[in-house]
C-alpha cells in the first residue's frame, strides 16, 4: 500500500505560479512511477506530467514549457513547479503512484483567475 499526501494548491491570478507537492508513504520501494493528474467537473481526468524513477519525464502538450515536475527521492516527494498559469488550469489535481497497482492522492484545488 501506498499513502499519498498532496499540498500546494490554491488560488492564483494568471500569469502566476504556484508549487504543489505530493509525499509519499508506505511501500515506497515499489514506486516506478509518480504523476501529476487534473480534474474538473467538465472533463475527465487527464495526465499533467510524469517521472519514472529513472527521472524520464513527460508531460501533457497543454503544459510543456510551463510545468516542471522533480522528485525527491530521499523524501519520497515529487513536485509540480507550474508557471505562467492560466483560468484554464484551473482544476483539482491529483498526485498518482503506480506500484503494481495505481494509488490516488486526495487532490488538492488549484484555481487561476482571469
């Protein structure tokens, strides 16, 4: 089992930034991959970025050159730097780990005003 704790969310106005972190518990040792996912009540969930253990990353084409997402693995967190945010960012996020099988974090509420 795999215990995952978001923070970070919030509001913000365009243009801005915002910084969300996700640490993780339990059995961290099978985790090979950790992600950022967003929500809203329009549209289903949909990836934002992603790191493997190895540190490869990829990341949604709405995102690219705007969100950043790093791991740190001596504190079993993983992040998401997100600059220039825009209204249409507005979302819940969700941090997911995949350890044989996928594991949800509560989600946090990130709101970007115009």
């Amino acid at each position: 089992q795999v215990q995952l704790v978001e923070s970070g969310g919030g509001l913000v106005q365009a243009g801005g930034s915002l910084r969300l972190s996700c640490a993780a518990s339990g059995s961290i040792f099978s985790i090979s991959l950790m992600g950022w996912h967003r929500q809203t009540p329009e549209k289903q969930r949909e990836k934002v970025a992603v790191i493997t253990s190895a540190g490869d990353t990829n990341y949604a084409d709405s995102v690219k050159g705007r969100f950043t997402i790093s791991r740190d693995n001596a504190k079993n967190t993983v992040y998401l730097q997100m600059n220039s945010l825009k209204p249409e960012d507005t979302a819940v996020y969700y941090c997911q780990a995949w350890a044989g099988a996928n594991y949800w974090g509560q989600g946090t509420q990130v709101t970007v005003s115009s």
